[in-house]
C-alpha cells in the first residue's frame, strides 16, 4: 500500500523533495507556500481522478486536509 506522500507524488507527478526546496527557495513561508502548492495540486489531481463533481469535491478535500501534515 503505497503512502499518501507517494500517492500525491505520483497524482501530482512530482517530487516531494524538490518541490519543498523550490518552495523553500521562492519564500520565506515555507509551509503555506507549500501547503497552498498540494491544494492546487489535489485540486488537478481530484478533476483527472473524479469527473463526476460530487467524488472530485471529496477527493479536493482529503487531499486538501493531509496537505498541510505533509
């Protein structure tokens, strides 16, 4: 069972590592700069994943809930 850090990975296609230095690196907010980066994310993930509208809001949503723990 793969972890939500690599799941995110693979549905967004990027590294989590670079992308936490490419945030580091272009602000001093790491952590919302971070955060608000997943939730876009999640949000592109959810609309591939989920074209029926309900599934997808739920899907932004979890996605958007674990982004700030990661």
């Amino acid at each position: 069972m793969p972890t939500l850090r690599q799941t995110v990975e693979v549905l967004a296609g990027v590294n989590l590592p670079a992308l936490i230095e490419a945030c580091v690196n272009r602000d001093g907010e790491t952590v919302s700069s971070l955060a608000a980066r997943l939730q876009e994310i999640g949000r592109g993930a959810a609309r591939a994943l989920c074209p029926a509208r309900p599934v997808r809001r739920r899907v932004g949503r979890i996605i958007k809930k674990t982004a700030p723990v990661l």
